[in-house]
C-alpha cells in the first residue's frame, strides 16, 4: 500500500483474487475504487472489505443477488468516517446476532451476515447486511447477473457464461458482460462465438474500446492480422491512452514493414504505460 491506497496488484495478492476477478467486481458495482495519477486503481481499506465481503459471501454459498445488494446497502450505510474497528457480526442458525461494547442485538429478520472477520490495528471488523429479504417477485438486474458470473468464474466457466448471457438479455448494452463473455469464450478455444461476441457488443456499444481491443487479440490469435490491426485502431480511437493497444499494434505494424507507424505506436506504448 502507497499513501493514495492499495494497487491492483496488491489488492489481488492480499486478497488472492485474480486481476480479472477484481476488475469483474468493480464492474458489477461492488466498489468504486478512484484513480491514480497514471489513471491506475487505486483502492482503500474499505474497497478492500467491500472485496473480501463479495469473495467470503459466495464461498458460504450466498446468491450473488443477495451479496451485491447486501455490499451495495452497507456502502450506503457506512459514513466514511466511521471506524471499522471493534463491530463484529455473526450468524447464529438462522438469525443475525450483533455485537458492540459488549451488547448484542438481533436486526430484522431475513438480513444476512458477512461470516468472516478482518483484522484493522488493534480492533477487529465484520459487517452486516441490512437490506430487506430478496423475495421471488424480486428480478435480479443486468448488473446482479454480471456479478454472479464474475463470482462462477473460478468455479463453472459454462455457469458463468450463461449468466453473462442473461446480463445481454436483460441489457443489451451491457458493455463489461460482452467483454468477459468474449473472453471466456476465447479462452475455451470457441474463437468463432467470442468473435459474434464482441461483434455484437460493438454494434451495441459503438464507444468501448476494451470490446475493440479485444476482438484484434482474438484476430491475431486466428492469424487474420490485417483485421486485428483494424481492430486496435479503432480501439484507439475510443481510447487513445490504451498502451497494451498501442503495443499490439506496433508489433503488427513492424512485421507489415509500416516501419513509421510502429514507432509512433512504440512510443504512445511507452508514455501511457508510465
């Protein structure tokens, strides 16, 4: 950790969550991390619970509908300058049990407990969920779907698939879910459906360079690298300060004998990943 927060790396590595599952979780809302100078994810103590909250909940079996909502009502409710020292939560069968300075209290019915503890200097922190029971006239939202994909990545790929798919149904515009959906289809080998993947998420969300970016490294996987070249030209296009898409296409344009180009797409490569 720096004086502005913890990185990526670090959260990943104090955590043991991969990149991609922490940067799925910013996606699908869970936290909100600010940004460095060199526009990296900067993340404080509470990101971090907030994290370790959606990673401990879905390994006790809890929907993911329930864990998004249930982080998203405890942001709300926490004020940033109340210390997460010294309050600890616990399930006790089927009911909620609170303890403080030495009191303990039992909250509504149906509220759900975060069943881990952290540790902060000399207290200890554990959080409850105070959102209302998820009745069955409840429709979990496009978002609910991403996140419970982002949480299946490490245990069903396929289950995980499905559920990104329903995020595109119940949004169509939905531009994080196209990307993973793409990216675990690519993973798997299936290059011809991650490819309609990301074709179809551009068309619908014509502003994503990620959704660009990524369609050229499957191109180059298929060895079409004219069309991956395209692809990371318009990706640059929507985001010009994209280094690994400056990167990629240098490599291409070097082996194309576009010897001027490749510098200055070396050079962007260089400022921007700083």
């Amino acid at each position: 950790m720096t004086g502005d927060g913890y990185s990526l790396s670090g959260v990943s590595k104090l955590l043991g969550l991969s990149r991609s599952i922490v940067t799925g979780l910013i996606d699908a809302g869970f936290v909100a991390p600010s940004r460095g100078r060199k526009n990296e994810y900067r993340f404080t103590f509470r990101d971090l619970v907030m994290l370790r909250a959606a990673r401990g909940l879905s390994e006790a079996g809890l929907s993911s509908v329930r864990i998004l909502r249930s982080l998203r009502r405890l942001k709300e409710q926490l004020p940033e300058d109340r210390p997460l020292i010294g309050l600890r939560i616990e399930a006790v069968g089927d009911a909620v049990v609170v303890s403080e300075s030495g009191s303990q209290w039992q909250p509504h019915d149906g509220q759900l407990v975060l069943g881990f503890t952290i540790a902060a200097n000399a207290g200890q922190v554990s959080f409850i969920d105070t959102t209302a029971p998820v009745g069955p006239e409840a429709v979990p939202s496009a978002s609910e779907f991403f996140a419970r994909g982002v949480l299946l990545e490490e245990t069903s790929k396929s289950e995980a698939c499905a559920a990104y798919r329903t995020a595109i149904e119940s949004d169509a515009t939905y531009c994080a879910a196209y990307n993973n959906l793409g990216r675990l289809l690519h993973e798997n080998g299936d290059l011809a459906q991650a490819e309609a993947t990301y074709r179809q998420g551009i068309a619908r969300c014509p502003a994503e360079g990620v959704l660009r970016f990524n369609l050229g490294v499957l191109l180059e996987d298929a060895d079409r690298r004219l069309e991956a070249a395209t692809a990371y030209r318009e990706a640059l296009k929507s985001s010009p300060d994209m280094a690994d898409a400056h990167y990629n296409l240098a490599l291409l344009c070097e082996a194309a004998g576009l010897h001027r180009e490749a510098v200055r797409h070396l050079s962007a490569f260089r400022k921007h990943s700083q």
